[in-house]
C-alpha cells in the first residue's frame, strides 16, 4: 500500500510512494527541514504523519 509523509505543521507532502522509509531518510533527504514551511524536522515520527492512502482507481 503506497505510503505518505507530510509535514505536520503544514501539510506539505515529503514522500509518497509504494515503499515505507524511514523518518530518517526523508529528514535526511530535505536537510532536516521542510522545505515548505522551514519546520525542523525531527528525527523521531512526532513531527510527521504517516498513514497509507488509497490510489484512486476510476476504470
Ligand atoms: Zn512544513
């Protein structure tokens, strides 16, 4: 199931796709900060939400 991490202060989408990563991969990947709001990101999930979501699929 496709995963995704958005910032919890803003909402911006950090990573989404079919594999999981890590907190620390995607803090890594933007610097340690969102790259929307400027928000530190910890290292720890506190700060970010990560829930699956469905693909919507209109056939
Ligand atoms: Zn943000």
């Amino acid at each position: 199931m496709p995963q995704r991490v958005v910032c919890s202060e803003c909402s911006n989408i950090l990573y989404e796709g079919d594999i999981l990563k890590s907190p620390q991969d995607i803090v890594k990947k933007f610097d340690g900060r969102c790259p929307s709001c400027g928000r530190k990101l910890s290292f720890s999930t506190k700060n970010l939400s990560i829930y699956p979501f469905e693909e919507k699929d209109d056939k």
